[in-house]
C-alpha cells in the first residue's frame, strides 16, 4: 500500500511510514476537534464546561496551598537561575509532599490526583520557578510513571510506582544527536541475549531532561527488525533503565537558554543489561507508547505557561497601572492599552483550553489526541507573545535581571528569566512545526482511511469499484451539506457568544470544503505543502480556542463568580475571527513558491553577497 509519494525519497518514506505505523490507527472514542476539521461542531462535548467535583477540588486546593507555602519559604527562583540547582531540601520537601506522585494510583503510594489537579501543580509551578516545573513534568508527564501507568504490567508497576512517592527521580530518554523528530534515525541499540533474556543498551543520548539526575528512565533503543507486509521494518523498543546499572554513564551537562537549573545532557549506555521484564508495552512497541503516552503528557505545557502568561499579566497589569508617562499611567494609553488587552484575552483563551483540555482527559470517554495537540501548540505560541508583550509594557525594566533591579532598589520582576525560560515552550515535546503536521494527518485520517482501501493492491479491482460508487455517493452527499447555510446549532449562549459559535459552525464547514480539495487536488503531493496545511490547522485551532473560550465564559457568567467573562470573550473571538479569514484567504493566495525558490537559490549560495562584511566563525 503507497500511501506517500514515492518522488519524495526512499529515507523520507521510511520515516513516514514507521510514523503511520506508530498512531493510533483508529478513532474509538469523539472527539471534539476531529469533528470541527470535518465540518461538525460537536457542541454537547464541550459544553457545559466540564468542572472538577467539589470534593476533587478541594483535595486540590490543600494539596496547592501546602506547595505554594513551601516554595515560598524555601526557593527563591533567581537563585536558583544563577546557581543552576534546585536545592536538594527543595527536591525532598516536594517528594515529601507528593509532588512526583500526584498521578500515581493510591495503592502504589501516590496522591491518587487525576490531570485536573495535575495540572494544577504544574499551573502553580509555571508561574514562580520554570526549572522546578520542568524537574516535576518531565519527571511524571513523559517520565516512566505516565509510561507504566498507561501500559505497565503489574509486576512493573509494583516494583518502580511506590519508589516515586520516596523521591525517585525519572526522565524519558528519546533524542540523539541525529536524532530528533525522525525517531528512525535512532542509533541505541538494544541487541538481545542469553536467549533473549537480557539486552545489552550501547548508544547516546541526548537532552534527556532529569536525565542527570534520574534513578530511572525511560529508554527508546533499536531492537532487532521485523519483516512487516514482506519489508524490513526497523522496531524501537521503550525500556525501563535503572541508573545505577554498569555501563550507564551521565557524560555532559547542557547550558541554555533558560531554564538554567534542568539537568539535561549527554548520557552513553555501555554495554548496559536490561533484563527483557523491562519492556514496556511490547517490543517494536516504543514509538506508538511514546506517541499515546503524550496524548495527555503534553497537556504540562499549557497548564505551565498558562501558569507563566497570568503571572506576565500580572507584572503587566501593575506596572501599567503605576508607570507614569506625559502625566497619565502608561496603561491608559492606547499603544500601551491594546497590548495590556491583548494579553488579557489570549491569557483567557489558554486558560479556558488548558482546563478543558485537562477535564477532557479525565473523561476516558473521549479521543483528545488532537486537542492535546493543539492544547500545546496553540497555548506556547500565545504564550511566548505574551511574555514579549509583557517585556515591552516593562521596557528597559523588563530587559534588566530581577536581581539587577532589586540590586537598585526597584520592584524585581524578572520579566527577563520569563523570557529566557519560556522560549523553550514552542519546542519541547514536538516543536510547533511538528505539531501542526501531527495535527494535520490526523486531521486528514477520515479521508486517508478511504483512499487507502483503493490503494491495497490485495484488494480485487471488482470490489473497489463497488466500493467507490459507495463511497463517492457519500462524499457527494457530504460535500453538499458542507455548503449548506448553517441555522441556529442549538448553542444557547448568551449574546454576543451565540454569534461567535455560529461562526465557528460556518467556518468549520468552509475549513472542511478548503481542506477536502486541497487534498483532491495535491492527493500524495499534499503532505509537502507544509504551509498550506499550517493554514488550516490554524484555522482549526482557533475555532477550538474560539469554542473553548465561549464555553469557558458562559460558565462563569451563569455562576457569576467573576467580572466581564463574556467581555474577554467576546474581545477574544473577535481578533481570533480575523486571524482565521486571514488564513483562509492566505490558503489560495500566497508566497509559498516565491519563498521556497529564494530558500533554495540560499542554500545554494546564490546570496552569500548577503554576508559580506561581517566576522565569520563559530
């Protein structure tokens, strides 16, 4: 079965297809963003706005208010960021509380927590120390606790759970040096012996965070290929990996950017032996447990730099307030007004995804692999451009170190550590560019899962052709409803939230048709045209943002618990609305060629004329 176009080259193929065969191939349960790229609003699934019971919030909010009266008498983040360690009493104060085992299952010693409360932790966190959130997350949302939780055997997960809640520390070991986002190019090895008893682990790995620290981890290696439908396929294995065996050596610690206190480097597996119990999920299994276990993982990000951007708000809103300029605060005037605003709204719109997103979760009766997804790659976006708005209201304050401030005597917002600790959000766990092309297969899978069935050469020419009559007269039915006015859609919201959700109807109808013809009319050549399937999947997520932030307002306005949510809203969907005919109209007129032959002529050194006079070296 071709799926990709073979024009694209035999290495380029390899990867997409270990990729496909990673995924989830089926959708078992709704989900809410599947339907909206097939031109559905599927209201019931997000609204009411899910809300945690009263008795898990309450679990929540004491658990919170013990960590937060703890990092408060304890850790100072600027300390931290010019010491590059989270002081060991630190570490041991959280683990005594059970903050490396909020999810972990009560009768395995953990707190028993659900995402919700998870990513409350992670919320809090965000927002006063990004190291110490990033120790947390890639300890317990990728690490091995989520891995064994997911798909652990019971001997498993007696044997490594309880050690978490005493202080274990985990990280998930998956890149290489020339291997990131195409995880076949993976070098580890894991090659069986004594009858298959033991592997030995020879390779290195890189950027694994905790991975310094780590007395466990998570270990994707190459096992031995499997001959797959008569070829070859190359089969990664997930292993659970005691730090302490003979052979594994931690080799380099890493400097970044930002978050300066990580633990993250270079670690080399030497002839390390791991007995095959250690398995996790079956072997060859290692990319589609990766892939399943991120599902939720990556719902840390959100909930951490939604964490970071209330915290820019904050700094912002003050210092607008009490920054005088030509004799009024800073904030009242309109150039400095709109920014405040726009922070507000896009602060709103991830706190309402972020939560919902976090609910969906907990709700096993949903597929939230999509709106995890977008969860992750719409909120670190938006959050990056609210720390640098935030910078800005702040100006030359903001660009100078908290301790630099406090060293003079003035208010120490460290605007500047926020920068530098978040710009690594748009990366971790799938960069956003991965992202979108995550997000656009599996956008395209109900289409996909047709033209594959004609595309099976074991498939007799007598059935297909039945088949497709079938199937054409379904599209043809399909495809006029799409052009159908959409009346009323039951959404019940009060004004104006009514009138953004009949957008969304409407553009989800128009966002289907664009895709479904582009589709049509590039077939295999479409997965090349990144950009175009950037387009629509920003489209699509801020009809999800859209739909998330009406949902979120017409619960807090019903409860009337807080101020001008529709307000917030309404100014939200009302910019997001322009972003999206924006793209639309972006999707058929644009400068993609024009763009891509400069890139090449480029790359081919056509324009080194660019680089004159200035001193080369590295």
């Amino acid at each position: 079965m071709e799926l990709f176009d073979k024009r694209m080259g035999k290495e380029k193929i390899e990867s997409l297809e270990l990729a496909e065969a990673s995924r989830q191939q089926e959708w078992k349960c709704p989900s809410f963003v599947a339907c909206l790229f097939q031109g559905r609003v599927s209201w019931d699934i997000i609204h009411p706005f899910p809300e945690q019971s009263k008795e898990d919030k309450e679990k929540g909010d004491e658990f919170l208010r013990k960590v937060e009266e703890f990092l408060k008498a304890n850790l100072d983040p600027d300390e931290v960021d010019v010491t590059r360690e989270i002081p060991e009493k630190v570490i041991k104060g959280l683990c005594d509380m059970g903050a490396f085992a909020v999810k972990i299952p009560k009768e395995y010693g953990g707190l028993g927590f659900g995402q919700v409360n998870y990513s409350r932790l992670i919320h809090l966190l965000g927002s006063y120390c990004g190291s110490t959130a990033a120790l947390i997350s890639a300890h317990q949302s990728i690490g091995v606790p989520q891995p064994l939780i997911l798909f652990g055997t019971e001997e498993q997960k007696k044997k490594y759970l309880p050690r978490f809640r005493e202080g274990a520390i985990s990280g998930f070991a998956l890149t290489e040096s020339e291997a990131g986002s195409d995880p076949r190019t993976i070098k580890t090895t894991a090659t069986p012996i004594e009858d298959g008893k033991y592997y030995l682990l020879n390779g290195e790995k890189l950027w694994c965070t905790n991975g310094n620290i780590a007395d466990v981890l998570v270990v994707m290696a190459v096992t031995p290929p499997k001959i797959v439908h008569g070829k070859e396929r190359k089969q990664i294995t997930a292993f659970i990996v005691e730090t302490n065996s003979e052979g594994f050596e931690v080799a380099y610690r890493c400097k970044f950017m930002g978050l300066n206190a990580i633990q993250n480097g270079v670690i080399k597996f030497n002839n390390v032996k791991v007995p095959r119990e250690n398995i996790i999920l079956g072997e060859g299994q290692g990319l589609k447990l990766a892939l399943l276990t991120l599902n939720s993982g990556r719902l840390s990000l959100p909930a951490a730099v939604t964490g970071m951007s209330k915290w820019c708000l904050w700094v912002a809103r003050t210092w607008a307030k009490e920054r005088k300029q030509w004799g009024a605060p800073v904030g009242e005037h309109e150039a400095v007004a709109s920014k405040i605003s726009s922070i507000s709204t896009a602060v709103f719109a991830m706190d309402a995804m972020t939560w919902l997103v976090s609910n969906m979760a907990d709700d096993k009766r949903l597929d939230i692999r999509m709106e995890a997804a977008i969860a992750k790659l719409f909120c670190t976006e938006e959050s990056w451009k609210v720390v640098d708005k935030t910078l800005q209201v702040r100006a030359g304050r903001g660009y100078e170190t908290g301790p630099s401030l406090k060293g003079r005597g003035n208010a120490a917002f460290p605007v500047e550590r926020a920068m530098r600790d978040s710009r690594i959000n748009t990366i971790l766990e799938g960069t956003s560019e991965i992202m979108h092309l995550f997000i656009a297969r599996e956008a395209l899978d109900s289409h996909l899962g047709k033209i594959k069935y004609f595309m099976d050469p074991e498939i007799p020419v007598f059935r297909k052709a039945s088949a497709a009559i079938s199937v054409s007269f379904g599209y043809m039915t399909w495809y006029l409803q799409l052009w159908l006015p959409s009346f009323g859609g039951g959404f019940k919201l009060s004004r104006p939230l009514d009138e953004h959700m009949r957008f969304v109807q409407a553009a989800a109808k128009r966002l289907a048709r664009e895709l479904f013809l582009k589709m049509a009319l590039y077939q295999q050549k479409l997965a090349q045209k990144q950009n175009v399937l950037n387009r629509f999947v920003d489209i699509g997520a801020d009809l999800f943002a859209i739909s998330c932030a009406c949902s979120y307002a017409d619960s807090l306005h019903k409860k009337g618990e807080v101020k001008d949510a529709l307000k917030l809203a309404d100014l939200f969907c009302r910019q997001a609305r322009r972003r999206i005919l924006s793209r639309f109209k972006d999707v058929s007129d644009n400068d993609d060629r024009s763009s891509y032959s400069v890139a090449k002529k480029l790359l081919n050194g056509d324009y080194e004329w660019l680089e004159d006079d200035i001193i080369k070296g590295r």
